[in-house]
C-alpha cells in the first residue's frame, strides 16, 4: 500500500540529510547548518515528523559489540495466504526480539527476516523452537552474514 508523501524542499532536504547523520544534533546547530533560525527549523522537522516523513529517532549499534555476532537473512514462507494466517504469523514474529526487521516479500517466498542471535547454538533455537512453529510457516531457508560490506545508511536525497 503506497503512503502518501508531502512536497520537500531543498531546506527540508538539508535538514533531513543532517539529522540522518546525526539524529542528536542541537536545534540550533542544525539550524545554522541549513541556514535557518531555530524556530523556522524546529516547524519544519514537526510537520515532517507528524507527516511520518521522520518516522522515529533511534541509536545504531553494532551488533557483535552487543553479543549478537550471529546475523542470519531468513526467507518465510507460509502455507496459506488466507488473512488469518499471515495476521497469526505477524502476531507471533512481533514477540520475538531476535527479529529485528521483518519485510513482506514478492517471489519465491513471502517473507524475509533479519535475526540476530549470541551464537549458532542460540540461532538454532530460536529456528526449531519458535521460527518453525509459528502459524502457518511452511518453509524457510536462512543465509548467514559472513562480512557486512556496505551497513544500512542514509536514504538518498
């Protein structure tokens, strides 16, 4: 489903590509950086908040340095497309920390996870005791991150 999007201008562009760099920065830092006042900048980083423009602030950490070294890319697929199912499925990956984004999927297979665990042992685990017996999962196959070559960044604007 496509969300709608608001106009951005090139001030609303500089002030997004800033706080991709560093969500924490001072209003007035990052006022004077685009060439703004604080109070003129501060508006427009409410309306692009409340528009879902800026969708939520947060903190990146490095996985391993958190003792989650095992990074594993999970393709699902499920039995059944019917509503209840995909909605039980959805219920059921929401509770599960080890997940830490999740993606409908067209192709071949209907999901694909990102899971984080401690080790191999922890990873398998979480696979044969929760991913398998989750509603309506009838297959997986799961590709392990060997080298993060390039990591997520900012969104090109």
């Amino acid at each position: 489903m496509a969300k709608s999007t608001i106009a951005l201008d090139d001030l609303d562009r500089r002030i997004l590509r800033a706080l991709q760099q560093d969500g924490r920065i001072a209003i007035t830092q990052l006022a004077e950086q685009v060439g703004l006042s604080a109070t003129p900048c501060l508006r427009r980083i409410r309306r692009m908040e409340e528009a879902g423009v800026i969708a939520r602030y947060t903190a990146v950490l490095d996985p391993a340095r958190v003792g989650l070294p095992i990074q594993a890319f999970v393709q699902v697929a499920l039995s059944s497309h019917a509503e209840e199912v995909a909605t039980a499925f959805h219920k059921a990956l929401a509770s599960r920390g080890e997940v830490i984004a999740a993606y409908a999927m067209s192709g071949g297979m209907d999901y694909m996870l990102h899971v984080v665990a401690a080790d191999f042992e922890a990873y398998a685990d979480f696979a044969l005791k929760a991913l398998l017996r989750m509603p309506g999962v009838k297959e997986t196959r799961s590709s392990f991150v060997l080298m993060e070559l390039k990591p997520p960044g900012a969104i090109p604007l």
